[in-house]
C-alpha cells in the first residue's frame, strides 16, 4: 500500500500519522512493527522557471486559417 503523509514534530522527534484507511486494510494496531521504505517528494518550484526565456509578444490578430 502507497500513501503520502506529512512529517510532523513530535517532541525532539519526527514522526508520521498511518491514515485510518490503511490501518484497518492492513489490520494495523498499536505496538505492531512495520517495514517503511522512504522516499522524499520532490518539490517543484516555478518561481524564477523562465527566468532567461525570451519575452512574450502579442501575436498578429490578422487573417488565420483557424
């Protein structure tokens, strides 16, 4: 089972919240161990994404063939 989930403070610790879905698909409970396998999502930034990109013109509103 995939799912994404927020890393949240907990104390001094990190720690993630399993969603109530997957704990009674996987009979989840209190105390049992499980296998994470983590991997970061990477965060798309789009400020400054055409920095350098050549200016937009007003194309001409002449005769089209669409």
């Amino acid at each position: 089972m995939i799912t994404e989930t927020k890393i949240r403070k907990w104390g001094n610790s990190l720690a993630m919240i399993i969603p109530k879905e997957i704990t009674k698909q996987e009979d989840l409970n209190e105390g049992d161990i499980v296998k994470v396998d983590i991997s970061k999502e990477k965060r798309i930034d789009g400020f400054g994404i055409l920095k350098g990109a050549p200016k937009f013109s007003r194309e001409d509103k002449g005769d089209s063939d669409f």
